[in-house]
C-alpha cells in the first residue's frame, strides 16, 4: 500500500518513532540529544541500519554481473529498491529512475547530458533566488562552457517565490528551468505544479530539488508535472551516498551518458560501443549497491508511517514552534511563507549564528548555523549567516520546548 | 566542558563593547577579511609609523563573538609591535588554540581563547582576525581563512 492511498489514520505517535531511531538515546554535552538539524541530515532508523548491514553479512556481490546465486541476490535487492522509490514518488515507471550519490550528482548529470548538448550562446536557464549552490552552480558551469545565462527569478520578503515574475522569467531563450521544491532555508513549499504548467505551455524543461520534500512530504512527480525531479537518499533517513534522479523517458532517451564504464553498456568494441538502456546506461560501475538497499528500507520505513502522516505532524509541530519562538525577544525569523515545511531560520537580536548554534549545542539541542550553502539568499536577506532548527517526525514539542528555553538563556549570556 | 570556559567574561565583554571598533581617518594600511564557510566579513585598518609598528589599529565588520572578541584584544595587543613581533605572537597564538601550549604570558588577554582547542570547528574564526590583521601588514588588499584552516 502507498503512502498515498493511506486513509488519515490515528495520529503519529512521536515516541515509538523515536524507539526506532536508536541515535536520538544520546546524549550531548551532558545532556539528551535535541536533533534539529534535519534539513542537513536526517537520522537513521533501525531497520536502515540493519538492511544495509544484512545485505553486507548475508547477500553481499556486485550487482548485474554475476550469475551466481549470491550475485542475483544483490542484483534483486538493489532493483527492488528502484521499484520502492519510482511508487514513493509517483514515477511512471521504474526505469525513470536513475540512482545517484545524491541531489548534487542527479543535478549535474542533467546539466551536462541535457543541458550541456542543447545550450547555446545566448540561451538562458532560470531558477529562482532561493536556490541551494546544487541547484546554481552546475548551470554555471555549463553556461561558462556554452555562452547561455543564468537568471534567477525573485522572491518577496516572505520568503514566497514571486510567481508571476517567475512566469515572465520563462522567455523564449529560456531552455530549462529549475526550482527547489521545499527550500532548505526558508522552509518555502514552492507551487511546483502551476510551475510546471507554466513551464510546459512554453515548452520548458523544468527540475525539481525535491531533497527537502521527499523526507517530509507525499511527492507525486505525475501529478507535479516536471520534468526532472532530484532528490537525495540521507535526507530521507537512509544512508549518505544515495539518491536518485527521475527524468522523463524521452529525456533519460535522449540523453548521452555521463560516465563510461561497466553496467552501462550493451556492446563494447574499439569500433564502437552501444549503450544500455536507461537508466542502466547512467549508473556506470559498482553502484552504492548496500547504500541503495538501506534507502529501499528508509521508504518502506516511510511509507509505514505515511506521509500525509509525517505531513500533518510536522506541520502542528511547526506551529507549535512558531507560537513558542514569538516569546522570545529580538528573534527574527527568515521565511514565513504561507505554506511552509518545518524549517526555521533565525537570528537573535545582538547574536551571531554561529555563537547561536555552539551555545546551544552546549545545552544539547543541534542546530545548523551558516549560509546553509544558499550565498545568494544570505545576500538578499543582507546577512552573512542564520541559526537554523529544522524538524522532522520524531521531534517533540518537549524537544521544541527545550530549544526554547535554551534559546533565552543564550539570549542573556549574550546580551 | 561547559559553554562559559569558551565565552568567558572577558570574550563576552569584548564582543559587548569592542575596542578599536569602526574605521581609522589616518590609516596607513588596511585589508579586508572572509571566512568562506561561514559568511563573515572583517576589515582591519591599521596606523603603521616609520618603523614599521602598529601606532593604532580598528576594525569593523559583521563577526560572531569569537571573532569579535579576538579582534578587539588582538588590537590592544599589538599597538607598538612591527610585523615580526606580531607574526610572532599569532604562531603562539595558533599553538595556543590548537591545545599544543597552555596559556602563554606573550598573549595576554588572547589567552581568554584557550578553550578553542575543544571547538575545532570554530577556530577560524579566531584566526581571521590575524590573518587579516597579516594581510594588511603585507600590503594584501584581502585574506581568508582557508589557508590557515
Ligand atoms: C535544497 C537542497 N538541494 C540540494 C542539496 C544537496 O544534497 P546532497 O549534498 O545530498 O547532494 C541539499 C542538501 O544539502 C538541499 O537542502
């Protein structure tokens, strides 16, 4: 059963998600962990660290290679992992679906086997203000190799991409454009969908970030209507060193490989070679064979719950957050879309981010301090670093209330 | 380890009321300072007399307390000193925060930041001020901290 079809049941129960997370019993600087760093990385479920270890001590080989029995067992554990996250994202079919090391590999893959071919001088990519350094830089590097542009479509001070310029963005030189879904820094659910349409009217590839919605969110990416959807396998609670693109068929078609090797090939000759179909053909070499494994245990563990589940508890999670955060004096908070993922950045009158995050991890609550890898909205908000808490399932509003507390104390050490 | 021996008094009132805080009219050097990985931004403006020793020194920028707090006791520490001397006293300084030396009598009030030898990932922001303060000796528009990360 999908997470999808799931009825709204009973609500979650936040203390047996965390029985299964056996990283949340320690403690920190003498004190219980408070983990609000979620949007870096998730934590890893039992069953995550169990299936990759049990693929090493009970199934370990290389994958599409060898015919013996322990070879077919990789090679059906690793595939069934493809089929696990092509239904958890709503993937028309499984071969849409190219694993990669994460988000910032399945981004390049597409900047320099789609865009890279097509682009030419005075071109354009578009992608919007709000944008991690994965969702910039690749376009970079591929406009410096082609003369094509990079422009970045506004966002309002609240954080909410200012869609109508986006629209007017999509000119006829425009030939692909990118948007994160959930913004890692501002928490900002982009409106993905009406994008997607705007982009197809025109004709426009578009790219979905997806690695902050995935973990927190049903993703559908039919529905969406995109064409490339990103998303990255440690965020989702599963291991680092996973993650996936979904493409279109005509595009993953249409695309030349990446990288040469083994797995991806039908016939090598020096004459030539012939290459296998997709998504074989992008997964040159031994892929993360045991990593895949764990992230095919991350989405069952996912899909256990329900994400229309995870969704709502985040979501009363937040609010309960953001009533608790307005007590505290001289806080600012960076990002109040109306519809908003659990992630808040903040600073506090008189105190740096990072003396912010160091304090409070003294009192046991981690939280991510920095540009969050997001230079140019740092440059919009005019400053150099924020303090950001980012939730997920298994945080508590007791956790919320501790970071609060926490939050004063360092307030007044530092004032 | 507990958060007051890294923000002890003395670093959380130097970063309350820096010295030598804002810009000098009669500068003769100055250099700007970055540390990448976490956005912050110095600048360090210098008086520099005939023999080469830092007659007055100020700096400005938006910094955490650390970086603060070493800045404005850096400044304090090196008014009279030529660049040897101070090249000196950041090679003592860099051991101090490293853990390799206890506290050391040459660094007066900079001994305040001895316990950044627990906190690895925050001692850049110790250094930048050095580095920058190096910069501007040297006559180098700019420094970062990635170097001596
Ligand atoms: C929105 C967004 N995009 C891309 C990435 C990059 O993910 P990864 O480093 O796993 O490739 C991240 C994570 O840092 C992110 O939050």
């Amino acid at each position: 059963m999908t997470a999808r079809a799931l009825p709204i049941e009973a609500p979650l129960d936040p203390q047996r998600i965390r029985a299964d997370f056996p990283l949340l019993a320690r403690s920190v600087h003498g004190k219980p962990l408070v983990y609000f760093d979620n949007a870096n990385t998730g934590q890893k479920p039992a069953a995550v660290i169990e299936a990759t270890s049990t693929f090493y001590r009970e199934h370990n080989a290389n994958v599409s290679r060898a015919v013996h029995q322990l070879g077919e067992e990789a090679t059906a554990a690793y595939e069934a992992a493809r089929d696990k996250l092509a239904r958890f994202i709503g993937a028309p079919s499984r071969d849409e679906i190219v694993f990669t090391s994460g988000t910032t590999q399945a981004i390049n893959l597409v900047a320099y086997s789609f865009a890279l071919p097509r682009l030419e001088p005075g071109d354009a990519i578009l992608v919007t203000q709000m944008e991690h350094h994965a969702n910039i830089v690749p376009w970079q590097l591929v406009c410096a190799r082609t003369g094509a542009k990079l422009k970045a479509a506004p966002i309002a001070e609240s954080g909410e991409l200012i869609v109508e310029k986006f629209v007017e963005m999509l000119t006829p030189e425009v030939k692909l454009a990118g948007v994160v879904h959930v913004s890692n820094v501002l928490g900002t659910v982009n409106p993905v969908a009406e994008l997607a349409r705007e982009c197809r009217r025109r004709g426009i590839p578009l790219l979905v970030d997806g690695s902050q919605a995935c973990p927190h969110m049903p993703v559908d990416v039919a529905a969406l209507g995109c064409d490339f959807y990103a998303l990255t396998g440690h965020k989702m609670f599963g291991p680092t060193g996973t993650g996936a693109l979904w493409a279109r068929r005509e595009h993953l078609e249409s695309m030349p490989p990446f990288f040469g090797g083994g797995e991806m090939i039908r016939r090598v000759s020096f004459e030539g070679t012939t290459f296998a179909d997709p998504p074989h053909k992008f997964e040159a070499g031994t892929p993360n064979i045991a990593g895949v494994v764990g992230l095919g245990a991350a989405i069952d563990y996912l899909e256990g719950v329900g994400m229309r589940r995870i969704a709502a508890y985040e979501r009363e999670l937040l609010a309960y957050a953001d009533a608790a955060l307005a007590r505290v004096e001289g806080l600012r908070v960076f990002g109040t879309a109306a519809r908003k993922a659990a992630v808040i950045s903040f600073l506090v009158e008189g105190a740096h981010a990072h003396d912010l995050a160091t304090l409070l991890d003294h009192e046991g609550v981690a939280v991510r301090s920095g540009h969050h890898c997001a230079h140019p909205l740092m440059q919009f908000y005019g400053v150099p670093a924020t303090a950001r808490a980012s939730l997920a399932f298994y945080n508590t509003r007791e956790e919320v209330d501790r970071f609060v507390e926490a939050l004063q104390r360092v307030r007044k050490l530092l004032r | 380890m507990s958060a007051s021996d890294l923000y002890r008094d003395l670093v959380l009132e130097h970063n309350r009321s820096p010295r030598g805080f804002g810009s000098l009219p009669t500068r003769t050097h100055a250099a700007e300072g970055d540390n990448p990985l976490c956005g912050d931004h110095l600048r360090i403006e210098l008086a520099v007399d005939a023999a080469g020793r830092v007659r007055d020194f100020a700096f400005s920028g938006q910094s955490c307390a650390i970086t603060t707090a070493t800045a404005s006791l850096l400044g304090e520490r090196v008014r009279g000193l030529d660049a040897a001397a101070i090249a000196e006293l950041e090679a003592r300084f860099a051991r101090l925060v490293r853990g390799e030396c206890a506290a050391d009598p040459a660094l007066d009030g900079l001994n305040a930041l001895a316990e950044l030898r627990a906190y690895p990932a925050r001692r850049k922001c110790a250094l930048l001020p050095w580095a920058t303060l190096a910069a501007a000796l040297r006559g180098t528009p700019h420094a970062t901290t990635e170097a001596n990360a």
